[in-house]
C-alpha cells in the first residue's frame, strides 16, 4: 500500500559506523536507497538515534554529504546542529549547509548553564534568527533535563525561519501549542516523533511521522497512512498496534534494553549496514536477536513473494 501524499513520513536513521567508529560511507548509501524505495520522504540525520551528538565533526559532515549525493534529490535531507550555545550551532549549521543538507534542526542542548527560561528560549530564537538554512525544532519536552518552557514554545514555531517541528514530548499540552501555531502559520509542518502514539498523532491534526524507528517500519507507517486518509481509523489502530509490537521486538521490549543495538543489528540483517559498531553500546539481549532474526527474515519472505 502506498503512502498517502497528505500524510508526510520521515526517518531519522541511525548511523551506520566502522569498528573504529568512522561514518560507513557505503551503508549510508545502501540506507538512502533503501529510503526512497520504502517511500520515505525526508531523513533527519545526525538526530539523537543518529549518534549526531556523539559524532566528530568531520564524521557528521561526511555523513550528511554522502546522503545527500545518495538521495539523488529524491529525498528531504535534516541534519541535527544541536549545541550549548548560538556560535556553536552556527558553526554547525554553516557546516550542514555545506554538505548539502536541506534543513538545520535544533533541539535542546544536553548541558546549559543557567538555564532560566529567557535563556533557553533565546538560545532558540537567536539561533534561528542566525541560520543560514530553513529550521525544524526537535521538541524533546521533559524527557530532557533542558526543554524550551512551554510559554515561549508557540513564538519560537511562529518564527519566519522554522519550516517543521519534530514532537517526541509525550505532552498534550505541548502538542497543543504546536497546534495552536499551525493555525496561526499553515505552512508550519508538524511531525510526531513518537513512534508509540503515531494514530493518536495525525487523528490530532499531525501531518506525518518522523523517528528512529521508521527504517525498519516504513510499510507499515505508508499503510497506517493510507488507512487514516480513506477515513478508516480502525483497521489503521490495528496496524498501528502491530507496529508497536515490531519496535518492542526490536527494541528489546516496554524496557527498551537494546534500543540503538538492537536497530542497528535489524539493519545489518537487512544487508543495510555491515556492523553494529556505536558509541553508546547498549546490549543486544538473546530475546531481542531471535525476533529481529525472525522480523527480517518474514520481511524478506514478503517482498520475494
């Protein structure tokens, strides 16, 4: 089933890395293919899933320009430039852009000090107001100890530069507000980005998905989406619920065990990358390698058949 062309689907794909820890050039490759033919729209790199806050700067510039020379235009391409303050993030953004990357997306630092609410939202604002490229604004709300206060979160997504927004908050309420901001500037385009609520999303007034997780699911996000856009809400809860159950499986259940390893080891058993190489090893449990084993290998059965 294809995508609905009203209901935007992204990924923000994990990174594939060497033994040594360098950006895989030609797995990277092989994912942007693989993007496109899944009928995903745009890539976010770099994003927390990508490693970005991890990777040395001139792994992140090699990551960002050779997904961009693979997507061929057929693809939106984001690049986290997240950092502790405005210079940093334009640097890193300037480094983006010349990569290649079509979107600069900001999110909240992990460190900040004093971090008052007129700071954080100036961090915000003024970074945007620097950046050389269109912004998408990663909202991680409380799940990070620094988060945009929700006061000031409508004014930054009002911004003339702020093209999307990437919600993975949880929060109604602050998914209100980006709501809110939508009906003030319709161009303003609002991502879930949180895989466990992806119907709860788009019912809300949502256009589309982006997160990590999207590498492995994105059949079943173009049915979820053809199924919301013909109006039938039902059967698309029920392949919602599958979904749910396929990332757990991944993922290393309702704990999360193995998230990244366990992401990353679907994607080598696809032929997608060659090792599960990271930088924050997590483990990958027996339970969560005999379902991946078992998910790529039904996967595979189904498109040879």
């Amino acid at each position: 089933m294809k995508p609905s062309p009203a209901v935007h689907i992204w990924s923000a794909i994990p990174t594939p890395l060497t033994p040594d820890l360098k950006v895989d050039v030609a797995s990277v490759e092989r994912t942007i293919r693989d993007a496109v033919e899944g009928g995903i729209q745009g890539v976010f790199l770099a994003g927390t899933c990508g490693e970005g806050p991890w990777l040395p700067d001139r792994e992140r510039s090699r990551l960002i320009s050779t997904a961009v020379a693979a997507a061929d235009g057929k693809l939106e391409i984001a690049a986290q430039v997240s950092d502790n303050s405005v210079p940093r993030i334009s640097d890193n953004i300037e480094r983006a852009a010349e990569a290649g990357a079509h979107y600069a997306i900001v999110a909240s630092p992990a460190t900040f000090m004093n971090a008052t609410p007129d700071r954080i939202a100036a961090l915000f604002t003024d970074a945007v107001a620097a950046s050389v490229l269109p912004v998408g604004i990663y909202d991680l709300g409380r799940h990070r100890p620094i988060a945009i206060p929700e006061d000031k979160l409508k004014a930054i997504y009002l911004l003339p530069k702020v093209r999307f927004v990437k919600d993975s908050s949880g929060s109604p309420a602050r998914r209100a507000i980006a709501l809110a901001a939508r009906a003030e500037k319709p161009t303003l385009r609002l991502f879930n980005g949180d895989e466990f609520r992806c119907v709860e999303y788009l019912v809300a007034g949502y256009d589309g998905f982006l997160f990590g997780g999207a590498a492995a699911v994105p059949k079943q996000l173009a049915e979820i989406a053809a199924l919301y856009s013909a109006g039938r809400l039902d059967e698309a809860r029920a392949v919602d619920e599958a979904m749910k159950r396929v990332l757990f499986g991944i993922y290393g259940g309702e704990k999360i065990a193995c998230w990244l390893t366990g992401l990353k080891y679907y994607m080598v058993n696809r032929g997608l990358f060659a090792t599960m190489a990271s930088y924050l090893g997590y483990p990958l449990t027996d339970e969560c390698r005999g379902f991946v084993d078992a998910y790529a290998a039904r996967s595979l059965a189904a498109a040879e058949a």
